[in-house]
C-alpha cells in the first residue's frame, strides 16, 4: 500500500541525487506527485511501504513526515 509522504533532503543533496530517489520511488510502484525545488530540496510522493524503509534510512535525506492539509487560524 502506498502512503502520502513529504521527503526533504539535506542542504548538501545535489539535483541529480534528489532526481535519483525521484526516479527510485517511480519505478519502485511510487508516483512523485510534486517537486518542491524552489522552495526546499525534496519533493511530496505516494511511496509503497517496502521502499519508504529503506528511504528512512538514508543519510542524504533529512526528514520525511506524512502529506496533508494544513491550515492557519489568525488571533
């Protein structure tokens, strides 16, 4: 099953090794569904559960927290 993920990179992640696990996720039954590389380095993904392990323990990458909606409230 696949789940909806934000996956940002470290600061010393190259564009060809972001692209790398970009491609990584698609033919691993993924599908990256935005590239955020003006904003951060990284990208939001549908991601199969197998390959989403072994993301988690890559070095490269800084975090990967689940995608959804959020929302502000002004005070």
């Amino acid at each position: 099953m696949s789940q909806k993920y934000i996956v940002v990179f470290k600061e010393h992640a190259t564009q060809d090794q972001i692209d790398e696990y970009a491609n990584k996720v698609n033919t691993s039954g993924g599908s990256v569904t935005n590239r955020y590389d003006n904003v951060l380095k990284g990208f939001a993904a549908a991601i199969p559960d197998t390959f989403l392990q072994s993301l988690q323990g890559e070095d490269i990458i800084d975090y990967i927290e689940p995608d959804g909606v959020v929302t502000t409230c002004a005070q």
